[in-house]
C-alpha cells in the first residue's frame, strides 16, 4: 500500500496513466501527460520531478534503469503494482463521480 | 534497476545562454540533488527550448519551488530527538538573552555573549556554543552570589532605556543557572546531515 496520503492529484494521475504502458523518461513523460490530457496537464519541469520524487516516496512508481545519454545521466521510471491499483481505484472512483452527471446511475 | 551505458559517450555541447540561465536557477536545489539530477532536469528543460534564451516564468518558479521542497525534505531528514534537544536547547538559550536584553546597556558584553551563544546554538555550532554559555552562565552566577568575575559588576546591576527592573530583582539567579545547566547539558555537537546542501 502506499505510504502517506492516498490522495491523488490531477498531474500525479496523468503520470501513472502514462506510465502504464510502460517505463518512461522524464521527457517522455512530460509530452505523454500533454497528449493524455488534450493539452490541459503541463506542468513545469520542477513541479514534475517534485511529482515523480514524491510518487517514488510512496512505492507507486520506481527507477527501472539509468542511462547515460550525451554525457548526461536519465533516469527511467516505471510503475509498480501499487501504483497500478491505485490509479485504476482513481480511475473508478472518478467514474462513479462522473456518471452521476452524465449518465443517472442505473440499476 | 541497471545502469546502460552505451558504446561511445559523446562530449555534450559547449552551454548555451539558455543552459546557464537553467543552471543558476537549478541552484535553489540541494548540492546533493543538483551533483545527482541537474543534468537530467536540464536535458528536460532544454529539450523544448527552441531558440529562447531566456527560461519562461512557469519553469523559473517550478525550479524555485522544487528548490525549495527539496531543501525542506533534507532537513526534515535528522534524527527526531536531536532536532528536539537542538530545539529546546534555542529556546532556552533565547530566553537567557531576553533576560539579559533590558541590562544590554550595562552589561554589553555579556549581553553580547549570550546572544552569540544563541546564534551559535541556532547554527548547529554547539562547542561554541558550550563555551560562550560557560563563560556567560559564571558571569551571571556570579553577579547572583554578588562576587564579582571577570569584572567589577556587583549586584544589583541597575537598568537603563531598555527594561525598568533591576537585574534579578524579580527572578532568581537560580532560575538563570538552571538555563545554562540544561544548555551546558547537551554538549554533543547536534550536526545537520553533513557533505550536503
């Protein structure tokens, strides 16, 4: 289970829904949450390292390798099976909350 | 996790304008952060530059900010008791000054010497601290058993524009000697983590 909060921020779930699909670099991750989110999720690049360290601290996502590009060293992240649950627990929850304006929950 | 690298490292380029202006601001971090992932935050940084030289707003704050929350997390990082202890050892050292303050006119020196005492203990510099306190904590256990040290000053020491009681005039000297008692106590050095930031 993740430690701390189990809150979870509109950016912080972009980063795990792109990182579902696999690992992914800083950069990487940064266009993939433009494109999930239609452009609406941009954040800058110290709020998204901010984002990364803290889903690191919690167990949801880690370091599946570095490599060294240029002379400068990358850092791959990946995320984990925590992280999976609890984007998908996100993601239903967010479901159950929208159906309640766009479609009357039926039985 | 492994570390790939690959078959030739190529030298990266002489820094641009933009990549100087990246890394002045990449400062706000922790060495210790900065030696481990500067380059990678400013290959991201740099990666959608295109021709700016100068970093937009919503970057420069989102590296003064992740700056910041990354010096908070590595001070939040000691040991819970002797952040405690340091804590207590402030305030104690605090109030002794705030004693002292309305004398300062009478008693400069030592008015001085406390209140170096506490910007030492505040510092983490607790062997300075340990002596100022002891020199300190005689003269004012001195002044209160009325034999003079170091100096000629004798009980009562009268006030001046600063406070309108005589020193020790309400409280007791002994309340004073617990002070330094209790800061004289915690002799071991209380370091922040060291090597870093």
């Amino acid at each position: 289970m993740p430690r701390g909060t189990s809150e979870v921020s509109e950016p912080m779930f972009f980063v795990l829904a792109a990182l579902r699909a696999g690992p992914l670099h800083g950069h990487a991750i940064s266009k993939s949450i433009k494109e999930l989110s239609g452009g609406r999720v941009q954040p800058s690049v110290g709020t998204l390292y901010g984002i990364l360290e803290r889903l690191n601290d919690r167990g949801v996502i880690t370091v599946d390798r570095e490599e060294l590009i240029n002379g400068r060293n990358r850092r791959y992240f990946r995320i984990t099976d925590e992280g999976r649950a609890l984007v998908e627990a996100e993601a239903r929850r967010m479901q159950a909350a929208a159906s309640l304006v766009l479609r009357p929950a039926g039985p | 996790m492994t570390i790939v690298k690959p078959a030739s490292a190529v030298e990266p380029p002489a820094p641009s304008v933009l990549e100087r202006r990246y890394r002045k601001l990449l400062l706000a971090y922790p060495r210790h952060y900065r030696t481990a992932y500067g380059d990678e935050l400013l290959d991201v940084l740099l990666a959608d530059a295109a021709g700016r030289t100068v970093p937009p707003p919503k970057e420069v704050w989102g590296l003064l900010l992740g700056g910041v929350r990354s010096r908070i997390l590595h001070q939040a990082t000691g040991n819970a008791w002797a952040d405690g202890l340091h804590l207590a050892v402030t305030a104690v050292t605090a109030a002794n000054l705030a004693a002292l303050l309305p004398y300062a006119g009478t008693l400069p020196l030592w008015t001085l010497l406390s209140a170096l005492a506490l910007l030492a203990v505040q510092r983490g510099r607790l062997r300075t601290a340990f002596a100022l306190t002891l020199v300190t904590g005689v003269k004012a256990a001195a002044i209160a058993a009325g034999r003079p040290a170091f100096d000629l000053t004798v009980l009562p020491v009268y006030p001046n524009p600063l406070g309108d009681r005589p020193l020790f005039g309400d409280s007791s000297p002994l309340v004073a000697a617990a002070g330094y008692a209790v800061a004289l106590r915690d002799r071991d050095p209380i370091r922040a983590p060291a090597g870093r930031g």
